[in-house]
C-alpha cells in the first residue's frame, strides 16, 4: 500500500496493474538480496543488479517529473526529501528512501503485532485503551493517538528489540579512541540491536516489557537512554517521526477491525539480516476475525 502511495501521490505514469506489479517484483528482487547487494561486488549478482537499475531508471523519471513541477501532490514525503539532496544524487536517494521505509517499517509492523498476541496483557490492554478512544469511528485524531501511549509503548519495545544489527561510518580523518587509532578508509559501527540488550539501560533486555516505556517522554520525541535504533548524527534515520506516527496509526486500526489468535510461536528472528531491522525466519500463523 505504501509502495503504491508512494508512487500515486507523485503521479507517476504507472497507471496499468502489470507496470505495478513489475515495479513490486523488482522491489522485491532488490529487498531480498539488499544485504549482499551491499557488501559483494555487482557483477556477481545479476539479477539484484538489474532490479536497481531497473529502479534507478523508474526513479530517474520520478525525480525529473517532480522538477518539471507537474505533480499534483506537495509535500509529499519524497518531495521534501528531495528538496534537500543534490539533483545528481536524487534518484538513488529516492530508491533509498524507498527501501529504507519499507524494509524497517515492515517488519516492525510485524513483531509489534507479534510481541503483543505472544503477550496476552499486552494485547487485551491495547484493544482495550482503542476500543476506548477509537470506538468504531472511521478517522483516527492525531489527538486520539496521543491517548493510546500504550500502543506506542508497545512500538517501540518492538524496534529496540528488532533494531538493526549494525549502523556503520565509513572513516574520513583519522580518531582516537582509548588509545586506538582508527585510521582513514576504516568502517566504524555501532550495533543498536546489541546496544539494547545492554542491562545497565534495560533491566531484563530480552523481554517485552511496554511499561519500561512509561520513563520515557515520548510526546516530546525523547526515547529512553541508550536507545539508537535511528542511528546518529546528521545522516540518523529522516523518517523515524514518521515511522512511529504511521506504525500507530496502522496498529490502532487493525486492533480496532479485527481481533487475533496466534495458531503458532513466534518466529524466532533472521540472523541474515543486519542493515536493516530484523526480520522472522519463517511465517507466524495467526486466526483473525473481523470485528
Ligand atoms: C521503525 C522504522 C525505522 C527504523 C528502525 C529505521 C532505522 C534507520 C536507521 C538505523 C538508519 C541509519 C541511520 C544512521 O546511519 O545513523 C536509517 C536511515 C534512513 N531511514 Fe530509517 N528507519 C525506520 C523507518 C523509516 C521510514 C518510515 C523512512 C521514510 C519515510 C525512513 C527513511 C530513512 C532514510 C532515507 C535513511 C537514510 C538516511 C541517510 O543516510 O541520510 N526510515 N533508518
């Protein structure tokens, strides 16, 4: 749905149903090999290769369409975005917003739905606090989110738990540290999803625990200590208001439309994928039954 809002509200020429499905099968193509695609050289792997340049192409479109100001849509996300990247850099920093969207956003959608099923607590006092605010109206408030902290709390113990394996830097001018000297053309990183199993900032790491989340003052964006799951400094994660503000929304009304039974465990997560947020091993069964 996003991947298609994304390009709808550009309004970009994919109007027929087969150009959409060819821009899904290539997005998918580069999603699943994203984590090689970035560490082994191209010519090894040719398909990934063609699906970005595939997705190059498309967005090289995007992006002169947008110049041309002929999109009926303003302020879109990729449009404000755009409006601070050199126009050289434009269509792979579109494709990178793209995947950098859905590849965390996804998932995280997931083990947060996940996490609260497997927490039988967790999930009644969700459904509960939506049933509350939401009732059965069919627009969400931003005003009516703000009453749900819970869920939000939820949202976010599922990112620190699922948060990339590593976030990484590549070194310009040689730095210090503990008297190690990191020389220029080294690869820095730091591991958020270890970083939060650290005990110090998270008494009982490996558990979902949403209530750790009540210290924090999330209505004035400030996370716990310790927390980096949108990495730092000038290139941390653009999106990560709007991921939390699209997660709650997206989570208020599936448990406002429907209520849930986990038929299976958990999935336990993949070790595969580093760059991005984790992802399951395999798929989660689930009853589901409209409201
Ligand atoms: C729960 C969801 C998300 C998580 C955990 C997440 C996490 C991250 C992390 C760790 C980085 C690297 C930051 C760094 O290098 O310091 C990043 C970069 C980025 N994210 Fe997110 N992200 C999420 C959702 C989104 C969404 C929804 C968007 C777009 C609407 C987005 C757009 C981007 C972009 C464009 C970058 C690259 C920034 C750059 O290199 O300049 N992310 N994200």
């Amino acid at each position: 749905m996003l991947l298609y809002r994304y390009f709808i509200l550009d309004f970009i020429a994919i109007s027929f149903k087969e150009a959409f499905e060819e821009l899904v099968q290539h997005f998918t193509k580069f999603d699943e090999q994203f984590e090689y695609g970035s560490k082994i050289p191209q010519m090894f792997l040719r398909e990934w290769t063609q699906s970005k340049v595939w997705l190059l192409k498309l967005f090289t479109k995007v992006v002169n369409q947008l110049a041309s100001g002929t999109a009926e849509e303003e302020n879109t996300v990729l449009q404000s975005l755009l409006a601070v990247v050199d126009a050289e850099h434009s269509p792979n920093y579109s494709l990178l917003l793209l995947w950098a969207s859905l590849a965390n956003a996804v998932p995280i959608t997931f083990w947060t739905l996940a996490f609260m099923l497997a927490h039988e607590h967790a999930w009644k006092k969700a459904k509960d606090d939506v049933a509350a605010v939401l009732g059965s109206g069919k627009e969400v408030t931003e005003d009516q989110l703000l009453k749900t902290p819970y869920l939000r709390w939820c949202i976010m113990e599922a990112i620190r738990l699922r948060s990339p394996g590593v976030v990484a830097r590549r070194v310009i001018k040689p730095f210090t540290v503990k008297n190690y000297t990191i020389p220029a053309g080294d690869m820095v990183m730091v591991s958020p999803y270890w970083a939060h199993r650290n005990p110090k900032y998270f008494p009982d790491p490996d558990k979902f625990l949403p209530e750790r989340w009540q210290s924090a003052d999330l209505e004035k964006n400030i996370f716990l200590d310790g927390f980096i799951a949108f990495g730092g400094g000038r290139y941390q994660c653009p999106g990560r208001w709007f991921a939390l503000m699209e997660l709650h929304l997206f989570v208020a009304q599936f448990l406002q439309r429907f209520d849930c039974q986990l038929l299976s465990t958990v999935p336990e997560l993949s070790p595969l994928h580093v760059v991005g947020t984790q992802q399951p091993t395999g798929p989660c069964h689930v009853k589901l039954t409209r409201l």
